[in-house]
C-alpha cells in the first residue's frame, strides 16, 4: 500500500504562522484532488478541541482538519501538553490524560514514549491519506532542546519528508532568522529545507526583492512565496500569545461592549470568536480591575487551573468589580472553569489542577466543584433553555470538576441523558460546561437580542452565520495562499523529494 506523501512547515520562532500556513495548504491539496490530513506530533496549547469519539487533540489540529473536510482524530496530533502552572503540565496522550509532569522529568522520562507514540501515530495516517502537512513548533534551532525534541526535524526523519521553512517578516529581522535557522541546524537537517516562505508581508513586494535576491544567493534556499499579512480569515488561534493583540479598551462605536476576563490560564478563548464577526459588537480581553468598566456582557472563559485563576480574581480586585457588576444587572456567563468560578466553592482535594486545596468562587450560583480524576471530553447536542425560548445547540465539553448544587436551580441545557449548567429566572446569569455555545447561531442571535432589548436597541435578525464565515474563511485564506506562493514547483519539489528517496533506497540525510 502506497504511503501518503508528507511536507513539514516549520518556523523561526513561535507564532510565525506555521498553523495558518498548514491549514491553507490542507485546504489547497483538497482542492487538488489529494485526501490529505493534519500532523503535529506534540502540541502545547490550552485551546483543544474534542474528536467525535470524545478525544483531546489541540485545537489547530482539529482546525486543519476540517480545512481538509476529514474527520479529525487522535493520530493527528498524539501528544498535547497543557499547561497548569508551576512549571508543570498534563500530558494528554492519544487524546486521553497520561498524567501531570513537570518539564525536566518529561524531558527525561518521557521521550522514548512519545517518540514510539508519533512513529505509530504517523503510520497509521500515512497509509490513510494521499498528503500528509506536518506542521513544527517553535523552532528546529533550539540548541538547547534539540538532542531530545520530539516536534521538528526529529519528526522529519520520521516522516521522511521535505521541510519548508517560514519566518514572519511583520516582527523585523525576518533575514537574519531565516539564515541564523539554516546555520543552526544539522547540515544533514539542512537538505531537508527544499525552500521557505516569507509570512505576513504588508506593502509593495517589489521593494523586498533585493532582499529575497540575496538570500537565495547567500543561502542557496529558495524563496517560495511572500504570503501577505491577513485580517479576519476566521482562523482560529492556537494559544493565548494571540491575546496581546486585543485591546481592552471600549470602541463607543460599537452598541454591544463584551469583555472577557483574561486570566493567567485562560483555555479555549476561541469560544468567543463568534462575537468579533458581529457588527454590532466590540470584544476586549481585561485583566486588570480598572479596566473592566461596565460591559454589556462579560464573559468568563475557560480555565486550565480554576483555583489559581479563582485566585488571581480576588488578589487583582477583578472578583469584587465582577459582584458589582450583578448588582447592576450586568448579563454575566460562565463556561466551563468560568462556569466553576460562579459557584461558591471550588475544590482540589487530590491536586488534579493545583496545588491549592480549595477557593471561594464568586457565589453567584449556589454550587460546589470537587476536580475529580477522570476527565470529561465529549461533543454535545442538547436544547438551550433561555426564558421562554428553546434553541436547539451543539458544543462540547472538557472538563474535570464535577458540580454540585446547594439548591435546585434552572438548568441551561438539556441533553438527552442530562441536564447541564444553570440559568437564572431573569436571564443574567449562565454557567455552562458547553464549550462552543455561542457558536449557535441562533442562541447568539436570541442572546444578543436580549441585550439590545435591555438597552433599547431594535433586534438584529438572521444574523450571519459563523459556520458558513469560517468556511469561507478556509476559502478566502487557500485563495490567498495559492496566488502568493510557487504551488507547482512545491509540487515538484516534494515529489522530487520522494523519487530521491526511492532511488537511494534510503531517507535523504
């Protein structure tokens, strides 16, 4: 059986847009004709994202997937390192909990396992598909790092495929950390390099020529394509390094003002991607007390470490603006550990999230969490009770605490074996384990609604659907991609590659 031809991307540095990149070319060889997939050997992230069998890979992942219309799985992405603090993280393994380590004892312990687990997974995926894109992380050039990594050029000799190597010019210096890479890295990782691409270009391409010209002579590597800075292509970001570029500042222009609560472990922000596409909306990420003001609506997202997270609300203040806020009838929602925060209590007893036994919550649901051992990841589909409407939603969840409730409340959603999360009588209160709830088109709308209500403003009906944004999206940014890189010669290139290989009988080295 013929296996599937790979291409690796890897970057100079994080957040280079080695995620995007690989999410436009998944969508470009699909629309070549090839049946290709997503790789990334070993991510770390805080935003995941839940397979249809109830597994946890990290988010880009699934994005890419579904860039290149498959179904994602835990082959494509086997070991995800979540972030929990104090220099430790749980290891997800196969998109199930291996177990809580810091990072000197993974290093050490873990990288015979982990290497058996990416050959196994890669194995499994190259006799599935077509094209395989293979996506890094950070950089090959990590010196320090590179005698056990686990994510780049090691994963590379794995896959026995040709790397293309990307750096981001919007941050300056984009030469010399192309060329400072390339003489970093083993000269054997080097032949690897079949050209590299330059990210996130803004202006006349022209006047980077002499640049582009002098680097394919002093190098020998060729530029592959200058790919534009984008806006607003709906892709969906892999970490919370993105939230340095959101303001915390209120747009007056805007009727609806949203904040969100940018605590140090945020997870799973890109519940609230919905809201930036709203045109009546102005989304800001507040992490001080004198930046909260009075939103319309404010949102406590996710949290990989509730307690601390709890914790960093009361020490900055954020906790007691956030009461002040439900005096004043402010619409307040919860999800997932934002959901845990609501309640009165939140406890750790066994140290599953933190070192920290037990945290007062905010007291706005009568509920206590206990964090628990086994972890819940599970897409969802229930009915959304809100007043007297019942919107049909769908979303996932992942979770550790188990909640319990002081008293009988409304619940929010109704699932066929369940009830999940609270709602209060007049609306301004919502705690929900539902990842992905205002991605419903309809209960944004209705929600949403509900605030201009409040505020006298006329209802906004048939609002755009996200769904069908971020397939265009998906579109917009293949289009984008394809008109600013050499896609027929990376064709030729990675089937020359191939061909190499095959006539040595041997991985090119």
């Amino acid at each position: 059986m013929n296996k599937a031809i790979p291409l690796m991307i890897q970057g100079t540095h994080s957040d280079a847009g080695k995620s995007a990149l690989v999410t436009a070319l998944c969508r470009i060889f699909v629309q070549d004709g090839f049946n290709t997939a997503p790789f990334k050997s070993q991510n770390m992230a805080l935003n995941s994202y839940i397979t249809a069998c109830g597994k946890e890979i990290g988010r880009a992942q699934g994005v890419q997937a579904e860039a290149a219309g498959v179904v994602a799985t835990t082959d494509m992405n086997p070991i995800l390192i979540k972030p929990s603090g104090e220099y430790k993280s749980q290891i997800v393994v196969n998109g199930k909990p291996y177990k809580n380590m810091k990072a000197g004892a993974y290093r050490q312990d873990f990288f015979q396992k982990g290497l058996q687990l990416i050959r196994e997974s890669y194995d499994r995926l190259s006799i599935q598909y077509e094209r395989i894109v293979i996506e890094g992380a950070g950089s090959p050039a990590e010196v320090n790092l590179n005698d056990r990594e686990l994510v780049n050029m090691r994963v590379a000799q794995i896959a026995n495929a040709p790397v293309i190597l990307i750096g981001d010019i919007e941050k300056g210096g984009v030469f010399a950390s192309l060329v400072g890479t390339l003489q970093l890295i083993e000269p054997k990782d080097r032949k690897r390099v079949i050209g590299v691409i330059i990210n996130k270009f803004r202006g006349d391409v022209s006047l980077l020529q002499p640049g582009l010209t002098w680097f394919e002579e002093y190098t020998g590597v060729p530029i592959l394509g200058v790919v534009p800075y984008m806006d607003d292509l709906l892709i969906e970001a892999e970490d919370s390094v993105v939230l340095s570029n959101y303001t915390s500042k209120v747009d007056s222009s805007k009727e609806i003002d949203i904040a969100v609560i940018r605590y140090p472990m945020i997870s799973n922000f890109t519940d609230i991607d919905p809201f930036f596409e709203e045109t009546d909306c102005h989304v800001r990420f507040v992490r001080k007390a004198e930046e909260l003001g009075e939103p319309d609506l404010l949102i406590l997202p996710g949290s990989k470490n509730t307690i601390e997270d709890m914790m960093f609300l009361h020490d900055t203040g954020l906790a007691n603006r956030i009461l002040d806020l439900e005096q004043k009838e402010t619409m307040i929602v919860g999800i997932c550990g934002g959901y845990q925060m609501l309640g009165n209590r939140i406890e750790d007893k066994y140290g599953m999230e933190s070192s920290k036994k037990m945290a007062e919550g905010l007291g706005l649901i009568p509920m206590t969490t206990s964090m628990a051992s086994k972890k819940t990841t599970v897409q969802s589909r229930g009915i959304a009770i809100f007043g007297e409407k019942n919107i049909p939603v769908s979303g996932y969840e992942i979770h550790m605490g188990e909640s319990h409730y002081e008293k009988e409340c409304n619940h929010f959603v109704q699932l066929s074996e369940r009830n999940e999360g609270m709602i209060t009588h007049d609306k301004q209160i919502i705690g929900t384990y539902f990842h992905g709830i205002f991605h419903n088109d309809l209960f944004r709308e209705v929600l949403l609604n509900e605030i201009r209500q409040t505020k006298g403003l006329s209802p906004i009906h048939n609002r755009a659907s996200f769904a069908i944004k971020r397939e265009e999206g998906f579109d917009l940014l293949a289009k984008v991609v394809r008109e600013n890189i050499q896609l027929d010669r990376i064709h030729r290139m990675i089937i020359d590659f191939q061909e190499k290989e095959q006539e040595t009988g041997s991985k090119v080295e």
